[in-house]
C-alpha cells in the first residue's frame, strides 16, 4: 500500500471540491468552486471536461434521472449540461451566504449545508431536501457545514462542522429523515489539520480530508483513533471519494486558492486506500 498519493489531474483547480464517484456511469465527478464549474473524469480514456456553471456550486449528486444536483450559491437545483435550474433556496434572503457540502442519503434525499462567503460562527445551516422537493432545517448555528456520511445500515449519520475540529454522529431513521442524540465521535488534533470532506469505507470506517496538513485520513468512529495517513502534493486537502471498477481506489480533491507557492496544489489525487468503499446513492429527485 501507498501512503502517498499520485497525480491524477493536475488541475491546478482554485477551489476544487465535492467528489462523487458515479458507479453506474464509472466516472468522477468534482467540481471548482472559485472556478465555477463541474468536472467529469472519464478513466477509461483519462480524460477530464469542465462545465461551465457561472456559479459557484458546493458539491454535486448524480441524479437517477439524468444529470446533476448542485447546491450552490443561488440554491439547489438541477444541471444537464448546459442549463442550471433552480428549485429551491432557502437562504435567498441571506445573499452573505453559500452552500457548501452535502451528499444523498441512502433514500435518495439531499443533505447540503450553507455558510459564510467570508466564514463567520453561526451562519450556517444543514439543509435536508425530499423527493417532494420540500426542504427542512436539520442544523443550525454552523460555521463551515461540511462533510456528511451514512453508515451502511444507515442508522447512523457522520457530520464534519469543520471549525469544531470533531466528527458529529447522529442516530438515523431512514423511513424519516430524522436525526437526533448527537454526539462527537472523533476530536482531530491540530497536528491533523481541520476535517473537511468525508467518505466511508465497506467496513464503516471514516476517511477525513484535512485541510492545512494535506492529508487523507482513516479514521476509526468506534474509538476515535486514526489508523492511516495518506499524503497527498497539496496541504489544502478538500474532499474524497472511493471508485474505479472495484471501488478499490481513493480519488482526492484539493486546492490551489492562497497556495500557489505549491506546484501541484489543486491537483486531482489517486491512492490505493487498501479498503474498497460503497457506491454512493444518487438523488432519487
């Protein structure tokens, strides 16, 4: 096993962000926030086309339909291609603020999260949005809403408010949406850097992005400890997902925005995790 990653792309990506690997199409998706826009990576001819969004998105879903769901700066709503339409925002009223992460549940809904464009405490939010297309306010007094996870089960729910420094979990009712008994179930030192996005492996084990050390980490939320560490070329680590054929492979985001002095800062990374990962459910919307 490698405990440094490769280059996959180098991008050079601003802000890069949201990776989601689609099993069904066998594609990577992620996209560039500052950049706005969506990327598809194909592996089967490494190629990777960006999107232009003229917005900024916070993370993607592939829709069961067709297309995409992006949370962004002017709300949720769908993207094929070439037009993106809104469906619902409920922060229109709060122009200060964006969306930033999220993913589906295991039901198909859609969890995304707000926060500051200039991060300030308590002006985030996290979003739950149906198939009916109603939205409900699960969490508030957020900073930077971040990365989000079901266990396979799905009776538990993993959260990232990343100025906390800890991964939240969540009992889960999957008939309902709901959420309640929160608790920490990991507290990540400074020698880690901040968690930002998140997977899970097929053995329920957590793998946290951490911004500032460049980093990939597996983390055990049984016990708390950290079991590996895989380094990336880029100290702004931001999100990660499991994919390839077998889901035997961990792609990794990063960033270049205030890190241009690093060569390889908002590259796409690869790693061999020596776990598989879970396919991530789509939107059902």
């Amino acid at each position: 096993m490698n405990d440094q990653a490769d280059i996959l792309i180098d991008a050079h990506a601003a802000l890069g962000e949201g990776a989601f690997w689609h099993a069904r199409a066998q594609k990577l998706y992620w996209i560039d926030i500052l950049g706005k826009s969506l990327h598809v990576y194909d592996p089967a001819t490494n190629t990777d086309q960006a999107m232009d969004l003229c917005r900024m998105p916070g993370t993607v879903v592939p829709r069961a339909s067709g297309g995409w769901l992006l949370a962004t700066e002017d709300g949720i709503g769908s993207f094929d291609g070439k037009t993106f339409t809104v469906m619902v925002n409920p922060e229109k009223d709060r122009p200060e603020n964006r969306f930033n992460d999220g993913k589906c549940d295991p039901a198909g809904r859609f969890w995304a999260g707000t926060m500051g464009r200039k991060p300030q405490p308590g002006m985030g939010s996290l979003y739950r949005l149906d198939p009916d297309l109603s939205i409900h306010t699960m969490l508030t007094n957020l900073t930077i809403s971040n990365g989000i996870v079901w266990t396979s089960d799905a009776r538990t729910m993993y959260f990232i408010d990343t100025p906390t420094r800890a991964v939240a979990a969540f009992d889960y009712d999957l008939a309902t949406g709901n959420i309640s008994n929160r608790r920490e179930v990991i507290n990540v030192s400074k020698d880690f850097g901040a968690p930002d996005g998140m997977t899970i492996d097929a053995e329920d084990m957590l793998w946290v992005c951490h911004w500032g050390s460049g980093e990939v980490v597996r983390w055990n939320p049984k016990t708390g400890q950290a079991l590996r560490r895989i380094k990336t070329g880029a100290t702004q680590t931001s999100s990660c997902t499991f994919g390839g054929a077998n889901l035997d492979k961990l792609f990794i985001t990063s960033a270049r925005d205030k890190k241009e002095d690093e060569p390889h800062a908002g590259a796409v990374f690869v790693a061999d995790p020596g776990v598989k990962g879970v396919v991530l459910p789509e939107s059902s919307m």
